[in-house]
C-alpha cells in the first residue's frame, strides 16, 4: 500500500515492457491506460489509480475469463464514450484466448486465474449446459462434449459435470433409464422413464437423457443349471418369443451359454438339474406338455432313469426321486389302483388291492400306487402276530411259521390295560411303550404260580399253571389281581398278573384289648399256600374267587385273635400269648385236646399252616410305661442283687490277696537281709584283693613298659637300617638303569653313524665307479696327462725352464724353493 501510494505521488513513472498503469485525470474524471515501456511524466491533475501492474499474458491453449469487458467494434477497437472513457459491458463475461499480452481497462477484472483448456480423453464427456440461448440451443439445454478433444469454453455454456464411459465387461450390460423422451444412438425413441438393456461390450458413453441403473451380470449356465424367469409384462425378449405378462419359462444351457435377463424378466431363481440314474424314478406332478408347452394341471408323468431334465415352472417331483423298488424272495409290495388301469391283459379298478412278489425290481405306473413294502414274518414256536381281514373284521393269531399277509390282511395291534403293560415290562426288564402290539402277547408263568386268562369272545376263563408259556388270542386278557400289602396291610397295594401258590408268608399288625382292658398290638406272621388239584378244573377256578385273599385272611384271623385276647388278662396273655393266639386260628380238636395245624379256607382252598408272633407292643401309653417301669424295676433288683455278690467276692480275694502279699513282704526282708550279709563278705574280700593286686600290677607294668620301650628302640633302629639300605639300593639301580640307558642311546647313536658313514662310502664308491667307468681309462689318463703336457709346451715356447707367478699378498719362502729346485735338479741328474 505504501508503494502504490508512493508510485501514485510520483512525478516520473517508468513503465516496463508489457506493464501499465491507470492513470486518472482529476479535471475530467476519466481514467485511462498508459502502456510500457515508457517514462509517464505526471501531471499535477492526474493520479495513479493502479499499477505498474503485468499484463495479462495467455499462452497458447489457455484461456482466461474477464469480467465487465470492455465493447469493440467491428474492427477490435475498444469503444470510448464522448468523454473518451472506455464503455464497459456491466455484470458481463468474456473469455479470451490465446493473443498478444494486453492490459486490464478500468473497470475490467480478471475472474480467477489464466487456466489450461480442457482436455477431454477418449471415453470421457463433458456433460454441458446452456445458460442462456445460443444457436440452435435455448437456455437450459443439456449435451454432452464427448471425447478426445479439447474443449473451447462459452460464456453461454456451464460445464456440469464430467461423464466417464462405463466399461461393459463380457457377460455384463447396463440397465439404462431414460430421463425425458428422445431418440437414443440407435435410432430408437425412448419415452420418458423408460428402461432398457446395453448388451453390446465395450465402453459405453450414456447420454445426458440416459441413467445408468445398475450393472446387470450375465447368469452362466451349464448342463447343470438353469434359470426360472418370469415376465413383469407382455414383451418379446432376446429369443424372438413373445412372453405374456406373469408367464414362466426356463432358460437352459441349449438356448444360451449366459443370459442376461431383461429389463422385464425377473428371474425367479436358480434351477438345478434333476438326474435319474439306471436305478432311480420320479412321478412329476403338473407336467408341461412337450408338444403344446402348456402345464397339464393335475397331471402325472412317470420318468424312469438313466435320464436328466429341468423341472419346468409348475412341475414338482411326488415324493422326491425314488429308487427302484428291490424285492428279495421274502419281500413284497401291496399295490392299490388308483384309476382304472390295465396291466398285462388284467383289468384293474380304482381301490383294488393287489401285491407284487420278489425276488424282482418293481416301478409302479402313474394309475398305481405303492400302500407298503411288506416282508415275511419269520416266528418261532413261542412267537406270533395278530392279523385282521380288513373284508370281513376277524382278527386272528398266526404262530409258528412263515406268514406273508395277503392284499386283504393288514396286522392288527393289540391293547392291554395299563397295569398289564406295566407288568408285563417289569416282567420284561423293558420299558413300557418298547412292546410290538402286533405281536401275540406272551407272558412266561413262574414255577409254582398259576395265572386266569378270561376269553371275552367266548365268555369263559380258563387256568394255567406254571411254570409254563402263555399265548394270547385276540379276544383273550389276563385277570389281574390287587393283593394287599405293607404291614399293617393295606387294600390294593400289589397288582399281579400269576398267583402264587405257595408256601409263603404274609405280615400283619394286629392291634387287640385284653379283659383288663389293655390294648396291644401284635404283630403277626402268617405261613399260607394254595391246596389245589391242578387237573382240576373246578378247584383251579376257586383259588381265583377271592380277589383279594391276602386282605381276606388277615382280617378273618385278626378277628378270632382280638376275639379270643378280649377274653385273656394282660398277664395271663402276657405269659401264654403263643398258645392263645395259636388256639384262636387254628381251633382246638375237641377229641384230642390239641391244637390244630392248619386253617383251611373253603371258598379259595387257602390253608393257614403257622402263625408266628413277632413282637407284642402296648398300644396304651399308661400301659406301655407301667410295663417299662415293672421291667425296668426287675431289671434293677437283678442288677442290685448281681452287685452285692460281686462286692462279697471282690472284698474276699481282696483279703486274701492282702495276706499273700504280707507274706510275700516278710519273706522278702528275710532275703534281703542275708544277701546283705554276703555283700559286706564280698566287699571285705574285694578289698584285700584290690590292695594287693594293685601294687603287683603296678610292678608288672612298669617291667613291661622297660620292656616294650627296648624291644621298640630296637626295632626302629632295625627298620631304619633297613630303610637306609632300600634307599640306597634304590639309588644304585636307578643310577645303574640311567647309565645303561644312556650307553645303549650311546651305542645305538654310534651304531647309526657307522652305518651312515659306510653306506655313504659306498655310495661314493658306486658314483666313483660309476664315473670312472662312465669316463673310461683312456680318458682319465689323456686328462691327467693334459695339464702337464700343456705346461711343458707352454714353457718350450717360452724358453722357461720353470716359473712362478704370485700377487704379492703371499710370502714365499725362496730359499727353500731354491733349495727344491736345486734339489730337484740335482736329482735329476742324478
């Protein structure tokens, strides 16, 4: 700001190249552009309003947006009113392109900055609109710039936004919407809202009138699958056939590879193959007809395998695929009609009932259908199954064979009550429900029992004695008796099926009320069993005319014992209670005087053999004490009078076990003294023994210590010789060994050398010999005879006689070389 305001005080601005500055003329109000370079000299009248400022320079593919331009004319020129200020098109764009740089007007703004023009790439578009009416276009219209280009901005035009092409992969197509109604790239007039499909691969440039939906992906088919779709309405889709709305069809892999659904198919879902092998079938229910392709509704069709096939919109399988019925020799199948049918010149109605036999493999027709597999029942002797006419209602036992039922028997289950189904499991060890109702109900009597079996068909009963086996006729049930039990006893406590006959025990508590009026309470063990012939018919019905016996007999021999006690004194029952209970069940014989050993009861052949009183308890509190307290009274006299005897006895052993031990007392001071006595004797003696053995042995062991001190000296001086001459000898051999080691090392040591010296002696032989032998005689001669023979030629030549050559570092004695060669000669000539 300082600067500005610096450059507009001024007197002399320097313009630069491509700069320029506002300058205002106070007198006129006008504002104009001055232009570098130049120097501007300033009037007093005129002010710098802006600048030095650039001009604005747009190179070459750019472009730059003024606001408030300023108007030209036809030929470029800026327009200036009559006071020559420039005129300006207010609230107005202009882009300029690429030109010579050039100023800002007064009142010009640059919007924004001088920006690169836009590429568009290939596969792109600039989505445009027109914001106010152009050419052939009016406000509002929308196009699209597509790709590769550059795009020339408008003032009349708005880039929207940029549209990428989308890439349609393989087995892939838009679902596309039109915006409003136009003609599309295909030459096809699309109505507003309107959808379609773009199959075609590659990339896709939508138009400003098309949206994209979604990416629809082709549904690839195989042998395996196909697709179920539906028409949303009435069109013709990619195969040429019309399809009306709410119609289904398949699509499998012998129409297409993949299909990609239209925009009006739904596609229902995914249908898996349905294969058949060689032992395999299916019933198809609501099948379409092959040649008029509509559904057959309520129809059914057989397909029996090796096969496959697609299940048609509106078909389903009956129960699944079904493998081939197997029959072996023991199986069969019960077949029903279910329309009128035919089968190898055998008419069949509906509701007949027929069985196929094995061993075969069976496929039943669409008119038949299969009731149940049946098998042979194999049963034993002791086994059977109830079978039913399901014609005529009789039902029937099968036992002992091999039974197949016919096409008219069905097996019929049997019910029991529920305590005989109870029964009958705890008999089993089973639980109750695990029993097969079909099968003849068996029941195995115990030894020495005998169970009723009553035939409600025939109305009569009939007994059977174990041990034995019991099998059930249709019509037939046991008899269950409801014994008492517990003690005291209590109605309907035991519920049995077999009766038994005996010999057995029952309990009871029998409470009575003596003639003094005491009660008691008995309790009382009876000892029973049924006298009966069992080729008897007659006898072996009565043991059942008593429901509950056991109930029965305790109550009529808890009368006659209550009746014969209330007649008996507590004391006197107290003491004969055996013989008055004994006599009151069994009665006495007039004749004889004795008692009875036996009850009989007529009505069911019951015989009372024994009557056993367990235990006879007071009932009356007042009673049950006074007995306590006479027992317990009798019970401490006993004990009194046990005490005093014991006391008497045990003061009498003490008295004489006091005398024994005065006795004993006396006897033992009496010993005491005389081996007191003894002691001083011994004493004394040991005394005078002590004083004289102590100075003997005082004596003694002096001797024996001079003795042993010498005899000790003498050894160690013997054991120090000894050790002086060991260590001594040691020594001596030690130095022996060492000098015979070392003059064996010596030895060895010479040894060696004179082997070495004459092996290499003979060596220098062998090389001797070898060289001489080599060189030969006559060359060994003509070599020691060179040497002087050359000398001698030498000193011919010369005239010397002999000659002596030294360098003056040796002395030579000449006076005895003198005297040698003097000698020599004289020798010579000698």
């Amino acid at each position: 700001h300082g600067t500005t305001q610096t450059m507009s005080n001024a007197a002399v601005i320097r313009i630069k190249p491509y700069h320029y500055i506002h300058v205002l003329d106070n007198n006129t109000n006008v504002t104009s552009v001055e232009v570098g370079p130049q120097t501007f000299t300033r009037m007093d009248h005129q002010t710098v309003t802006a600048g030095p400022n650039d001009m604005i320079m747009i190179p070459p593919r750019h472009y730059c947006i003024i606001q408030n331009p300023v108007v030209r004319d036809e030929d470029g020129d800026v327009v200036s009113d009559k006071n020559k200020q420039v005129v300006l098109r207010h609230g107005d764009e202009e882009i300029r392109f690429e030109q010579e740089p050039f100023p800002l007007y007064p009142g010009e703004k640059l919007y924004g900055k001088v920006a690169p023009l836009q590429v568009v790439a290939p596969n792109t578009a600039i989505r445009l609109r027109a914001i106010r009416d152009l050419d052939d276009k009016v406000a509002g219209d929308e196009w699209l710039f597509r790709g590769p280009g550059t795009y020339i901005p408008r003032v009349e035009v708005q880039v929207v936004e940029i549209v990428r092409a989308t890439i349609i992969k393989p087995n892939q197509a838009l679902r596309l919407r039109a915006r409003k109604e136009f003609v599309d790239a295909t030459e096809v007039v699309r109505q507003a809202g309107e959808e379609w499909i773009v199959r075609d691969a590659g990339a896709y440039l939508p138009d400003v009138n098309e949206e994209i939906r979604e990416t629809v992906a082709a549904y690839v088919l195989t042998e395996s699958k196909a697709i179920q779709l539906e028409a949303v309405q009435t069109f013709i889709d990619v195969f040429g056939v019309k399809r009306k709305a709410g119609e289904q069809w398949l699509v499998t892999f012998d129409d297409a590879e993949t299909h990609i659904p239209d925009v009006y198919e739904k596609v229902v879902g995914e249908v898996r193959v349905t294969t058949l092998n060689s032992r395999q079938y299916c019933v198809v229910l609501d099948y379409v007809n092959e040649k008029t392709g509509k559904p057959v509704l309520g129809g059914r069709q057989l397909r029996v395998g090796e096969r496959s096939f697609f299940l048609k919109p509106g078909e389903r399988l009956e129960n699944g695929i079904q493998a081939v019925h197997v029959l072996d020799s023991e199986e069969a199948l019960l077949l029903r009609a279910r329309e009128r049918y035919i089968e190898e010149d055998e008419e069949r109605l509906p509701g007949d009932r027929w069985m196929i036999y094995g061993p075969c493999d069976y496929v039943p027709p669409v008119q038949v259908e299969i009731v149940e597999k049946r098998r042979s029942i194999p049963l034993d002797e002791n086994e059977g199954v109830y079978v039913r006419d399901i014609k005529s209602g009789s039902v029937r036992a099968v036992k002992g064979e091999v039974y197949m039922l016919s096409p008219y028997e069905e097996l019929w289950e049997k019910s029991l009550n529920d305590t005989v189904e109870t029964l009958l499991a705890k008999e089993s060890k089973s639980r109750r429900g695990d029993r097969d109702h079909t099968r003849v109900v068996t029941y195995r009597i115990p030894h020495n029992s005998a169970v009723q079996i009553y035939d409600y068909k025939d109305k009569r009963a009939r007994v059977v004695f174990g041990p034995d086996l019991i099998m059930l006729d249709p019509d037939e049930q046991f008899t269950v008796i409801s014994l008492s039990g517990d003690t005291p006893k209590r109605p309907h406590v035991l519920p049995v099926i077999a009766l038994l006959l005996g010999p057995r025990f029952s309990t009871d508590v029998v409470v009575v009320e003596t003639a003094d009026h005491a009660r008691l309470s008995l309790k009382l063990s009876y000892n029973w069993f049924f006298d009966v012939d069992k080729a008897n018919d007659e006898e072996a019905q009565k043991i059942f005319s008593v429901p509950d016996f056991i109930g029965d007999f305790c109550k009529a021999i808890a009368s006659r014992v209550r009746g014969a006690v209330a007649s008996e004194t507590f004391d006197h029952f107290h003491k004969h209670s055996a013989r008055v209970i004994r006599s009151a069940v069994f009665g006495v014989n007039k004749e004889t005087d004795k008692i009875n050993n036996r009850l009989v009861f007529d009505s069911n052949l019951l015989n009372i053999t024994n009557v056993d009183i367990q235990s006879v308890e007071p009932v009356d509190q007042r009673t049950r004490d006074a007995l306590q307290k006479s027992v317990q009274l009798a019970i401490e006299i006993t004990t009194k009078s046990q005490e005093a005897a014991a006391r008497h006895e045990a003061e009498r052993r003490e008295q004489e076990a006091r005398g024994r031990l005065e006795r004993q007392k006396i006897a033992d001071e009496a010993e005491a003294e005389r081996a007191k006595t003894e002691l001083l004797r011994l004493q004394a003696q040991s005394a005078a023994v002590e004083s004289t053995g102590q100075a003997s042995a005082e004596a003694r062991a002096r001797a024996e210590s001079s003795k042993i001190e010498g005899e000790a000296a003498v050894e160690q001086a013997d054991l120090a010789a000894q050790a002086e001459k060991i260590r001594a000898e040691a020594e001596l051999a030690q130095i022996k060994a060492k000098q015979e080691t070392e003059i064996g090392h010596q030895r060895s040591l010479n040894e060696l050398e004179i082997s070495r010296a004459r092996d290499l002696a003979d060596i220098e032989a062998i090389k001797f010999k070898s060289i001489v032998d080599a060189i030969g005689a006559d060359t060994l001669q003509s070599i020691a005879q060179a040497g002087p023979e050359m000398q001698a030629r030498l000193l011919q030549g010369l005239g010397l006689k002999s000659f002596l050559i030294t360098d003056g570092n040796s002395p030579i004695n000449l006076f005895n070389t003198a005297n040698g060669l003097v000698g020599g000669g004289l020798g010579g000539e000698e």
